[in-house]
C-alpha cells in the first residue's frame, strides 16, 4: 500500500528544515506526502501586506518544488497559540488529519523551546490515538535549528530514526533559500551552512554523507 506521510511544521519552512530531504526522497518513492502548516503571518499580527504577499509566494513555490499531494494552511496567529482553546485547535488538526489519513505522522520535538512548536507537539500527538485515528500507524518527532537544540539538558533530543539524505541534500537547502527571511548567513542557526552541518553530523552518526534525524514516538507493524 502507498505511503502516505504528513508532516505538521509549526511555521512555514519547519517542514523544510525538519524533514526536507525526507519529503524529496519520500516523493521520488512514489509516497504521498502532505504538509500541514499550522501558523501564518496576517495585517491582524502585525505584518504588512508586502510581507504577506512575499510569504505567500514563497509557500506556493516551496510547494512546488516538493510537488505534494496537499498543503493545509491553518493560518493561525504565529507566536500566540497560546491564545486558542486547547479544543478549538485539536478540532482544526483532527479535521485535517481525517481528511489524510496519513499512515506517518511526522511532528515538531515536544520540548523544542519555542512554545508554539511544544503547543503544535500535544495538539497533534493527540490526533495520534490508535482508537480514533487507526489510520496513523507511525509518529516521529523531528528537529529544527534554532528551536531543537535550545531544548533544556535533560530534554535534549536523542535521535534513534535517520533518514539518508545524502542525494538531496542540495535540493533541501535550495528550498529552504526560498524563505528569504528565514535564511541567514551563519552563524546564525538557519543558515545554509547550518543546514548542511545538521546533515554532515547526523549522516556521520550511520555512515552517510547527509542524514535527518527524528525520534521514533510510535510505529505499529
């Protein structure tokens, strides 16, 4: 049966910088992959309609470049979705999630430090119950600079999925230069070297040029 993978970035790029290659690898497998962006930039937020119409560009071409099979958008206020009830949020996810029926979740790292990405984690996970959702028969975590690595000590991510990635590699930091304004020269975190760094250490550790790391939740054969 066909693959079909949806990964929840919590802003428009974390699915780039999380599980890029993934998605390109996963596609040219012939898998279904679908994204599910939960926040988004609006005038109510403070954003010009320059900026909005930038970042609307940029979603349309990230999208694509990976060609997928469904781009959700639940444009919720970035920064704020502490802001939401916890039922009005898991009610917008389980909506989407119903509509997929992904047999792979894949979810931002549940103690990232930013608290939209932790609130993204429960809201999803949540969506992931075997009773409600037999559908979803794998869930895993992944990484995003600036947001993972900033994770208390005793919450250090610890991955036990890779991903080889070593012949997409370019193609995944040629998606993430798409988002201008998210991209900047190192050493900030999100930068195309960083983004090549993750790749080198994480392949390091199973003995491939480029690798992506996740942390593996749930699987069930």
């Amino acid at each position: 049966m066909m693959q079909k993978i949806l990964v929840v970035a919590t802003h428009p790029d974390d699915e780039t910088l999380g599980a890029g290659g993934l998605i390109l690898k996963k596609k040219k497998e012939g898998c279904k992959v679908y994204v599910l962006n939960m926040t988004d930039m609006s005038r109510e937020c403070g954003f010009t309609q320059e900026q909005i119409n930038i970042r609307t560009m940029e979603i349309d071409k990230m999208t694509r470049r990976y060609s997928l099979d469904g781009y959700y958008n639940l444009k919720l206020k970035p920064a704020m979705l502490d802001t939401y009830s916890y039922d009005e949020l898991v009610k917008k996810v389980s909506d989407v999630f119903r509509e997929v029926k992904p047999d792979t979740v894949i979810l931002p790292y549940m103690y990232d430090i930013h608290s939209d990405h932790r609130i993204v984690f429960e809201v999803c996970y949540s969506c992931t119950k075997s009773f409600r959702y037999h559908f979803v028969k794998k869930v895993l975590m992944m990484e995003t600079p600036s947001e993972t690595d900033f994770a208390l000590p005793q919450q250090t991510f610890s991955p036990n999925y890779f991903v080889n990635i070593s012949e997409y590699i370019n193609e995944k930091v040629e998606i993430a230069e798409i988002f201008k304004s998210e991209i900047r020269e190192h050493p900030f975190p999100r930068s195309k070297r960083n983004i090549r760094a993750y790749g080198t250490i994480r392949g390091a550790v199973i003995g491939v040029d480029s690798a992506e790391a996740f942390f593996l939740l749930k699987e069930i054969d």
